[in-house]
C-alpha cells in the first residue's frame, strides 16, 4: 500500500485540512493475508540489519516464544545475511547470551557504539517498540541522526488502531491493551510520525501480528479482503 500524492502532501506539511479523507494506494500484494515474520523475514533475506528490541519484554516471553517457534529474532537470524539484536535491557541480553544466542547486544540505538555506527547496515527493524516510546519522533530522530549516513532505511511494525479486535471490543465498552503502551497508530498518523522524524515513506504493509494459520481458509480469505482490518501495520522507509 502506498499513499496517493494529496496524502504526502498532508504527512509533509505542506498541505493542511481538518477532516481529509485520507488516500490508499493499492496494490495486488494488499490482497494477500501475510504474518510481520513474513514480511520482515523478506525484507532482511540476505541483507545486513540490525534488529532493535531483540529481548522482547523479558526471559520467560523469549522461552515461550522459542518453545513455540515464534521468536522473531530466530526469524530473523534465519533469514538475514548478518542480523544483531540491539536492546536498552542489559539483564535481557545477558540472558540472552546465557542461552546461546551471541548476536545481540547492550546498547542505546540513538547513541550507537562504533559496532553499529561504524559499518553498513540495509535496515534497522524496530518492530513493536515504538508503542512503548513516550516521544516517537524524537526517538525516531534520534535513530535518524545517528544511522543516516550508513543505513539503508528502516522498517517499523506496530499495531493496527484499526483492527477488527478493537471495533468489537468498543460495542462492548471495553479495550484490551498492553499495559506499557502509549499509542495506537493507524496508517496516516505512523506514517506522520515517521515523516516528522525526517524519513521518506516507501511502503506500508497492513499485516497479522502473529502467524497466519493456513488451515484457516475462510478468516484469510476475509482478511484478504479487508487489509485495515488487520491487526499489525509494518512501514518501511528511507533515510533522507
């Protein structure tokens, strides 16, 4: 999905309404009900990137991930040419490296070491992180500042506003939410953050946060239909 040219011109500023209805762009690949490990696992195939939120929230998240097969930066490492994990969390990755798992490490993404700002890197995925930052853009400045000059872009997974989950939950007066997030984003208002933060948009996928059962043909046909229904949204963009 891309945006039509009156919505660029909103995300950047240089157009203003109060009520636009905002333009999608789509494509044939919409059509197709796709996992976030599908989608970045395709984008990192054979390329150099670095992973930010390696940990997940904490040990027993990773093991139940892994017991599972769901742990997406085994995805990653598995798809990518050179993947290091990159987490704030020095406990996290302590453990990680108790377990085995020795491309990860400690580190502020916005004041990298010469480990990461030193070389080249295609993206830095930072997917389902940027919900728990109290300053998006600032955060994503901060990124900016310091990768623009030895990165490709970047890609960001968060979740979907939007979702068919959050529009039941409303006609039962209800929301369901973790409790470390600050935001919900749809579409346009990630796409303004990232644009504020000085990147340019290239694509944005609506996908499924966890992993499409295949099994489950009619939900997948309907999700096929319905892109903003889904509940993840992954936007991937350039450094500028």
């Amino acid at each position: 999905m891309k945006f039509s040219d009156t919505t660029l011109q909103h995300l950047k500023g240089t157009a203003f309404s109060t009520g636009t209805d905002v333009g999608f762009v789509w494509e044939d690949s919409d059509r197709v009900y796709r996992s976030r490990y599908d989608v970045l696992a395709e984008l990192a195939r054979g390329k150099r990137v670095i992973h930010l939120g390696c940990v997940d929230h904490d040990a027993s998240e990773v093991e139940r991930k892994r017991a599972k097969g769901k742990w997406l930066h085994d995805v990653l490492t598995a798809s990518a040419g050179t993947c290091l994990g990159v987490d704030i969390s020095r406990p996290g990755i302590d453990y990680l490296h108790s377990i085995g798992v020795r491309n990860a490490l400690c580190a502020d993404i916005t004041a990298p070491p010469t480990e990461l700002s030193g070389v080249h890197w295609d993206w830095i995925l930072v997917p389902e992180v940027l919900e728990h930052i109290g300053d998006p853009v600032a955060f994503l400045r901060g990124i900016h500042a310091a990768f623009r000059h030895n990165t490709g872009g970047i890609v960001l997974t968060v979740p979907n506003a939007f979702c068919q989950e959050n529009i039941r939950l409303t006609y039962r007066n209800r929301e369901v939410i973790n409790t470390d997030h600050r935001f919900w984003f749809t579409p346009f208002t990630l796409a303004k953050v990232v644009t504020d933060a000085g990147f340019r948009i290239e694509q944005v996928h609506l996908c499924k946060v966890g992993l499409v059962n295949r099994y489950s043909v009619l939900r997948n046909w309907y999700f096929g239909r319905k892109p903003l229904l889904r509940n993840g949204i992954t936007l991937v963009a350039r450094f500028t």
